[in-house]
C-alpha cells in the first residue's frame, strides 16, 4: 500500500486579496505565495529607481518572519546567540545581527528591533523557521519568552526617492523624519504602526510593522499617496544593484559570517557569544579567505549569468563563483553578486565568467553597484538588508 504524501502547505500574505484587485501575479518561494509583479515589472522598477519627487514603491514583506523575544534575561540570553550587542541597543533603535553556528557558520540574518522591553527579530522567509528553532530552545531556561508573531502582523516596506513624502503625508511628519536605525511607533486610524528608516534597494525607504487586520487599509492608502505597487521580480533587480545578499542564494550555513559581508552586524567587544572565538581569530588576523562582492560585466549582453557560473582570472585561474545576477536598466548592463577570491577583491579587478560555452568579461566592483538616494548623505548601505 502507498503512503499518502501530504500536501505541502503554501501561505500567503493578509494581503492577498489586495494584491489580485491591483492585478497582481504570484510566485512561490520559501514556502510562501506572494506578488511577482503587477503587469509591468520595469514600471515598478522605475517607480523606485527613477528618481524625482514622484518616485516611491510599495512592496509586500509579509512572508519575512517577524518574533518577538521578551523578559528579564532576554538581553543576557541574545548576547549569546548572536554576534551585536544587544546591550547597546537602545530603546527605539535596530541593528542587524547574525545568528551564528558553534563553527562561526551563517544560520540566519536578521534586524534587532527594539520597543521598550520586547525585541522583534525581522529575518527572512527562508531563516524564520531557524531563528525561531535556535531562540526557542531556551525558553525553559529562564526569564525568556518568545512569540512568533509572522502570522498577525504585516510588514510594508516603501522604498525610492520620495518615500519619505509619502509616510510624512500618511502617518505625520515625526515618521518621516525617523533617523536611520531608528525605530517609532506612531497612531494610525484605529492602528499602531511601527516605523524604521531601512533601505533594501540602496534607495531611502522605510519598513512598516502593523497587525495583520489593518494592513490591507494602510497598504490602500500609501497607494492612494501616489506610490506604485511592486513585487518581487523588481525588488531582486533592485537588491542585487543594491548589493544585498539573500539568504539560501547568496549565501547560506557554509559560509562563515564574515565572508558574507555582513560585517555591521558584528561586534568584535561585547565578549562571548556562539561562534565568536572563530569570527573574531578570522577579524584580528585580517581578512577571509573569500568574500561577497559584486561585479559588472563589460559587454552589452542583457542576458544575466546563472548561479555558480565560474569566476576566473583573466589567465583561467578560477577565483570565485556567481550567485545572483540580474540586467541592471540603471547602468545598461548585467551585473552580479559572487564570492571571489580575497587577493582579487580590489573594485575594477578584470575577471571572467564563464556562462556555458563562453567567457564573459566582468570587473569587480562594490556595493552598492547602483548608488542610490539612500547613499546621498553617508558612503555605505548602512542598514541594507533582504
């Protein structure tokens, strides 16, 4: 007798009934049904890359989980799970953090959301099941709760150059306003909205956290503020220009923490924590032995290279491999993030890609590989996360 094989469950968005009003079609990835696009993927794309007083997309960001932990020890325990600090974080303030294994290997990234006492941990779809599994296992351990609240709360995130415009015109000028890395909670019709500065196209935006029974309301009235609805086939372009790594695609449990560029979301003096005695021997000796970093390539081929095409030195010595690659319409070619070898690392380094029978020409480059309205006032994507 065969056995039955359970269907595997996919879930969607509290949105998704908005989502097919506005015309939406849908992809599935890490367990999630969510907007690939709305009928004009370079539009939306535009919307946020384009520039200008009128330029702002909205994205649904609900299949990211959200936890919140709480209690009198969750700062001790968090310490040691992960590589910040979270003795420093301040009440209304983030910072990214990383969950890492006893090998000093990536289980997950994540944004540290702080509001009074209670942290909220904002990782991916494809690391929710891992930080709730790695902080879990300590809840019988002491004064230390936590509460996987994916499931009636929703996440908006508006990102371009008048985003800004937008949340000031929606939820008043002190959410506009926010510093980056900084966190409010502001009213909203009969709602709590929290609010952070966060950018995950190298463009300004912001993140919205609210209950799932308001979001479809909020999401109606930014898009009645003139911003345009995107999906996921334009925010990867826009993250891969970004530089923003993805987890399970760019980088996963292989990889030691540093090697995936993730270095503002570790702290080299809070003290011990899991994985710390490698991540910090491999900091103080100088470097890793490979890194992520973005490339471009020199011809016109609009067509990107797929996921581990060979990276090699211009003489055929292999150095690295592509992870993500994507046509960049902002610099009118295709561009890539990849791990390459450290003493081929420096911006504008000639390598090639090899993509089935041919050799493509490319250079090192860094991130963000587009600069956007994020980086006008400061050097880096500070805060940049998938």
């Amino acid at each position: 007798m065969s056995e039955t094989v359970e269907p595997i469950s996919i879930r969607t968005s509290p949105l998704e009934a908005v989502h097919r009003r506005h015309g939406a079609t849908f992809e599935e990835r890490d367990g999630w049904s969510m907007p690939q696009g709305y009928g004009d993927v370079a539009a939306e794309y535009a919307a946020v890359r384009g520039g200008g007083s009128g330029a702002a997309g909205l994205f649904d960001l609900s299949s990211r989980g959200r936890i919140e932990v709480s209690g009198g020890e969750a700062v001790m325990f968090l310490n040691g799970l992960i590589t910040n600090d979270v003795k420093t974080l301040a009440d209304g303030a983030w910072m990214a953090a990383a969950f890492p294994n006893v090998q000093g290997r990536l289980i997950a990234n994540a944004r540290v959301i702080r509001r009074g006492e209670t942290f909220l941990f904002d990782t991916e779809a494809a690391t929710h099941a891992s930080v709730m599994k790695t902080l879990g296992r300590f809840t019988l351990a002491g004064d230390f709760h936590v509460a996987d609240v994916t499931h009636w709360t929703v996440q908006l995130s508006v990102q371009g150059a008048s985003s800004a415009r937008v949340v000031g015109a929606l939820l008043g000028e002190g959410a506009a306003q926010v510093m980056r890395q900084r966190v409010i909670i502001v009213a909203w019709r009969e709602a709590l909205v929290t609010v952070i500065r966060a950018t995950h196209t190298a463009e300004d935006g912001f993140d919205l956290f609210v209950e799932a029974d308001h979001g479809a309301a909020l999401w109606e009235a930014m898009i009645q503020c003139g911003v345009r609805p995107a999906g996921s086939a334009a925010l990867e372009i826009l993250r891969v220009e970004a530089g923003v790594a993805r987890f399970g695609v760019d980088m996963n449990e292989t990889n030691v923490v540093l090697e995936a560029a993730l270095d503002d979301a570790v702290s080299y003096t809070k003290g011990c924590y899991v994985g710390q005695e490698i991540i910090a021997r491999i900091h103080w000796r100088g470097h890793v032995a490979k890194r992520l970093s973005g490339l471009v390539f020199d011809d016109e081929a609009t067509w990107p290279a797929p996921p581990e095409s060979k990276i090699r030195t211009v003489d055929g010595k292999e150095i690295g491999r592509i992870t993500s690659s994507v046509f960049s319409p902002a610099l009118n070619k295709t561009v890539a993030l990849g791990f390459v070898k450290y003493d081929y690392l420096a911006a504008g380094t000639e390598v090639r890609v090899v993509v089935g029978e041919e050799e493509r020409p490319a250079r090192v480059a860094g991130v963000p590989l587009v600069r956007g309205s994020w980086l006008t006032e400061t050097s880096d994507t500070e805060g940049a996360t998938a």
